[in-house]
C-alpha cells in the first residue's frame, strides 16, 4: 500500500518542495493500473479532437507499459480505435502496436524517437506512466513560474499545482502551462490539464477514473490481449542496409573568399521575391538516433494559392511512414485545404485517401519531410530561428562549380528534435539554394542532407499533377 501522507497547500508551504515530495512520491511506486481518459484538441481550421478511453498496466522498474484503448472519438483519420494495444519496453526501447483495424498483421515495433510515435500534443506510450505525467510540471517549473493551492474537483479534495512556463524557452508539443491536481492525503494524481498559449480551454485533459498503486505487477502480465498474428508481417529494410546510401554530399571548401553571411542571405531573400512556384529534384538523406532514410522525389510548389506537389520515386526507410514505397504522390489541395496520398506499390490498390491539411501525422520535426523544407518556409526559419552573429560563410565547390555556403547557429537552446545547425550551399548567379543540411540535434550523430537540383521557376504547374 502507498503511504497516506497529510498534505495541503496551508501557508508557509514552499510549492517547489511540495511538488518535488509529491513527485517522490508517485516515482516512488512499483507498478500501478489505472483507467483514464484524454481529451485533446489541435490545431486551427478545422480543430482536430480526439477522446480516448485508457485502461493502463505500469510496471516502473524496467518499464513496461502496456495500454488498451476501451473508447476512441475522433474527427479525423486515426488507428487508434477502440481495441487498439500499444507495449512499451524499456529493455528494447521499442513500442508495440497492435491496432485493432490491422490485427492480423501482428505486432508492430515502432522506435520511440519516430515522430509517429507521438500524438497531436507530443503524448506517447514510453512516457504515459503516471511518473512521467507528474515529472512533466516538475520539470516546466525549472523554466517558470509555479503556485499550490487547495481546490475541489468534481466534489474531491484536491491541490493544484500550476505551472506557468516562461516566454522565450521552448514549449514542448506547444504547451506553456500545466495544472496538476493531486489527492492531497496520498498524492496520486486526479487531473492534468494542459495549455496552449493564449488558450483560456486546455487543449489536453487527462482524468484519472480509476487509479490502483502497488498492485504486484510483472512483466508477465504485460502483454497482448486476445487472439492476433504472432509474427509481424511488417517488414523495412535495416539500417545497415540504408547506411551506405546515406553519404556525406561531396564539396569542397575553397581558400577565396565569399560574400559575409547577411549579403548571402539578402540575395536569398531577394530571389524569393521574384518567384510564384518552382519545380525541382530532390534528394534527402536523413538519420537520427536508430531512424534512417534514403529518399529521392519530384517537388513542385506554389506560392499563392499555397500548394505543394511531392511524387517519391525511390525511398529506403528503417520506419514506417506513411507513403512507404517509390511511386507514391502526396499533394496538398488549395481547393479543400487537405492533403491527398495515393501510396506507392501495393498500397495503390487504397486508392486515394485524404487527410486534413493539419493533420499532425504527416508532421515532422525531424526534418525528413521534404515538402516541408521548400525555399520559402527554409527562408522563414532562418529569419526566425537562425539570424545572429554566429553565422559563417565561406566559398565551396559543388558539382563543378564555386558557391557560396552559409553555416548558422540558433540563437537560443534547441528544442529536442529539432536542428541547432544548418549549412546552405547557395548558387551565386541565382542566389538559390542548391544543398541544406541540418545537424545540431540532440542525438549529435544526426543530420538531414538534401539536395536540389533541375530546378525550374515560374512554369505553368497545376496542384495534384504527378509529372511535371
């Protein structure tokens, strides 16, 4: 049994130490299994909801997390519908899904740094155990403001702890704010209530219905519920098989000297003003952590109306993503404002499927979606994230020719996932970039490669046309 503890937020109360003693307090736990619902929101135009019910099995020491959807509401394409299994396993550092629409294909091992591993707000199975919950307030508050008082919550006692993160750090899964309540006699959590900035609703609510601690929990009875295939039929190919693909791109750099950083960005900046859209060729070469990707496609952008066009025509990946096999096309539609796939190899026979243009699946922080590195958002990253004194310039040699290359640092920490760094190898007769590289992440093996080439501006394109 946890130990009841007489707590309240009373005067005189520190709320740092008293939402460290709490967070000791439910680290602290063995195994616990609870029943629990989120609710979460996202997004603008439309608003993506979604509701899950969870019953939850977590074992602490080695983790393992095992949570079986019992409820599922959602107003876009998801999975994830009631019967659906996800396991954690600390000792692989590997999620199991097992969703309740593709049974028969057996488990599903996905590596928790795969962006598909999360949720909309940045929820995911290897930090669902209601330690992580309590951590996550625990460490907000290191970069802001924190406040206790007694409250009641649906007719129970309770303290609620707020957490109020300062402008200018960087807000994981977009959330600033957290308030945490907790049963003030045992410190289990009750809620969590999680917040957009400038968002009076929160855009995550986590209630616990049920919540049993130390039950005598193993690893044994962490596992599958129900009949299911016992072999993944999923397959990709391995890193080693993608490593060699995964080349540093050749150029070398030159002893004459290169315009200052500031000149070779305005010329940039400038050579965007005289383009509508643009047609090119590219190649992305990525690895982060365990992830590795080998992909070449045929990019066509629009500026206004905004639209893109991405048709795969070769791709190696040691991750699931979701046009997984050359000749796939995904575009975005400026006539309904979603994307539409058609899958490459044995997925055409699904036809096309379309998703909402926010849909968060098709998003990525880690720099591997190519649609979303065109010349004009590349542009409005650096411009916000990487304008500062640091920046270097030097002159290389890339295919034959001399070019400018720009090296630029963040100003400010970087967020996980996310680049610290890029390199730019920009075309001096038309001030365009011709290779960009990201590296600077928080695995400091990382980097995301991508070159461009046959580009072309202004033609006559039209959105959803795979050849151009």
């Amino acid at each position: 049994m946890i130990a009841l503890i007489s707590a309240g937020a009373g005067p005189g109360k520190n709320p740092r130490e008293l939402l460290e003693q709490a967070y000791q307090t439910v680290d602290s736990l063995k195994d616990c299994q609870v029943v629990y619902r989120d609710t979460l929101r996202y997004g603008k135009n439309p608003e993506l909801r979604a509701s899950f019910l969870f019953q939850g099995k977590y074992l602490r020491h080695p983790r393992m997390y095992y949570q079986l959807v019992k409820e599922a509401e959602f107003n876009y394409q998801e999975q994830s519908g009631p019967g659906s299994q996800e396991i954690y396993r600390e000792d692989l550092d590997l999620i199991l899904l097992l969703p309740s629409a593709y049974r028969s294909l057996g488990p599903i091992a996905i590596y928790p740094e795969d962006p598909k591993a999360f949720g909309m707000r940045g929820e995911s199975t290897k930090t669902s155990g209601p330690w992580d919950y309590v951590a996550d307030p625990v460490e907000m508050a290191k970069k802001g403001n924190l406040s206790v008082s007694d409250e009641k919550i649906n007719g129970r006692e309770c303290l609620r702890f707020e957490v109020v993160q300062d402008p200018g750090t960087y807000y994981w899964a977009g959330i600033n704010r957290i308030r945490l309540y907790l049963d003030p006699k045992t410190y289990l959590p009750l809620r969590i209530e999680r917040f957009a900035p400038d968002q009076n609703q929160p855009v995550v609510i986590t209630e616990y219905l049920e919540f049993n601690p130390n039950t005598g929990l193993d690893a044994g009875q962490i596992k599958f519920q129900g009949l299911k295939n016992p072999v993944s039929l999923i397959r990709n190919p391995s890193a080693d098989e993608i490593e060699a693909l995964l080349k540093p791109i050749a150029r070398q750099r030159l002893k004459d000297p290169a315009p200052d950083p500031q000149t070779i960005l305005a010329g940039f900046q400038q050579a965007l003003g005289r383009i509508q859209d643009y047609r090119a060729d590219l190649t992305v070469r990525f690895k982060y952590h365990r992830l590795r990707l080998y992909r070449a496609d045929r990019f066509a952008y629009h500026r206004d109306p905004y639209w893109f066009t991405l048709v795969t025509t070769e791709q190696k990946a040691n991750y699931i993503l979701l046009n997984h096999s050359a000749g796939s096309s995904l575009w975005f539609s400026p006539a309904d404002k979603n994307l539409h796939l058609i899958g490459g190899g044995v997925q055409k026979v699904l036809g096309e499927q379309t998703f909402y243009g926010n849909d968060y699946k098709f998003i990525s922080t880690l720099g591997d979606n190519p649609y979303q590195l065109d010349w004009f958002s590349l542009d409005k990253m650096i411009r916000e994230n990487f304008l500062n004194d640091r920046a270097r310039s030097w002159l290389s040699e890339y295919q034959g020719n001399k070019m400018w290359e720009a090296q630029l640092e963040r100003g400010r920490e970087t967020p996980l996932m996310q680049p610290g760094r890029i390199n730019l190898v920009i075309e001096p007769q038309t001030g365009l970039p011709r290779v960009l590289e990201l590296s600077g992440y928080d695995d400091p093996k990382a980097l995301m490669a991508m070159t461009i080439d046959n580009y072309k501006i202004n033609l006559p394109l039209k959105p959803g046309e795979a050849k151009f």
